[in-house]
C-alpha cells in the first residue's frame, strides 16, 4: 500500500475486533513508524509504551465509558509526554506537535498493516484515565499519556468519514482564495 492508499484508508475505528493477537513484530514496527516522526528542535519528545500483556490489556479495557474498540483492543500504544515540557526553541516546546506526528504516522502504519485503531485522547482527559493508565503503566512522575491507540484487527469495514471540499479549507496564493 503507497501512503497515499494509506491516508485515504486510514479511519477512527470503533467497532469489533477480531479474536486475533497482534504480533510483537507488527506493534513494533508501528511504534518505529511513530519513532520516525519530525519533532521540534529534532527534541523526539514523545515516549511510547506498548501493551500486550493481556492482564494489562484488560485492566485498560474495562475502564468505564470506552467504546468496543478499547473493549477488544489486543494492544494499546500508550503515547507519552511530559507534564510540563522543557522549551527548546526560543522558549517554545513542541511536544503535542511531535507527539501528534508521531501518531499520524503510526495511524498510516496501523493501516498499510491491516490493523485499524483510533485516536483516543479527549476521553483520557476526563475523570483523570490518563493518570490512572499512567499508573498502571508505571509512568514516572512527570510524564502524562497524550494518546492511547486500541490496536486490533477489524471485524468490520468501515470508511472515512467524509472529508470538506478542497475549496473549503484550501487555497494558492490568498486565504480565501481571492485573487487566485
Ligand atoms: C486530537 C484528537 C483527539 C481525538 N480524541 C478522540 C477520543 O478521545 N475519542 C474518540 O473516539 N476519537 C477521538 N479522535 C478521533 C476523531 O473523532 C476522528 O479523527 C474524527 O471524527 C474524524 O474521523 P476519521 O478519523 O474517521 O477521519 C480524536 C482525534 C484527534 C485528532
């Protein structure tokens, strides 16, 4: 799959996987898609924890108001960064932006793989689940879990949703595109 394929097919996928392990070598080369990503100041802020241990695994499924993807996932991909990041450009940090590369990254290599994922983050904000997965997953003081990533492969086929029209969000020379 060309990474074209790959950005037209990659979708937040939330239904049913299948009863299928994801295997160590696929994980990690998805991790190592997510390693490759650019960061700011070339820092490579963002840490990943992979979980496959199906205790943990299940510890993290059944926390409450997550949807059947995490109920099912046969991995996460925990992804980390620092509570309170260190600039290192002219008093800027950047590390919800490497952190998002990396996932992007990793969403396309979830993809071209055959696995399907979701990109969960606003529901680790709420009710403190990122501390609580950080504990679980031995985080040290400090460090905070950006994005969670439930791996597996999918029962189901679904689709991107639809995208707003290139004249919408995009334009040569002007915003707006007056003048073009
Ligand atoms: C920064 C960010 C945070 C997100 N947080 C969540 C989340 O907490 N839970 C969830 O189900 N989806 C989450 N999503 C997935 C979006 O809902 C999804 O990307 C969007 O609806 C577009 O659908 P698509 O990914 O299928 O193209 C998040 C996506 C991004 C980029």
């Amino acid at each position: 799959m060309d990474v074209f394929e790959a950005i037209a097919k990659r979708h937040s996928y939330r239904g049913p996987f299948r009863d299928q392990p994801v295997p160590r070598a696929d994980l990690q080369r998805i991790v190592q898609a997510g390693l490759q990503a650019p960061s700011g100041k070339n820092a490579q802020t963002t840490g990943f924890v992979i979980v496959d241990d199906t205790e943990l695994v299940g510890r993290i499924s059944r926390l409450p108001a997550t949807n059947t993807a995490m109920q099912q996932a046969k991995a996460f991909i925990a992804c980390i960064v620092d509570v309170h990041p260190e600039a290192v450009y002219e008093g800027h940090d950047f590390q919800v932006e490497d952190c998002a590369a990396a996932v992007e990254n990793m969403l396309l290599a979830v993809t071209a793989l055959g696995y399907a994922t979701v990109w969960i983050d606003g529901w680790l904000r709420v009710d403190r689940r990122a501390e609580k997965i950080g504990e679980l997953l031995n985080l040290p003081a400090g460090k905070i879990i950006r994005v969670l990533l439930p791996i597996g492969v999918p029962e189901e086929t679904r689709s991107q949703k639809e995208t707003k029209l290139f004249e919408a969000r995009a334009w040569f020379n002007r915003y707006g595109g007056a003048g073009a």
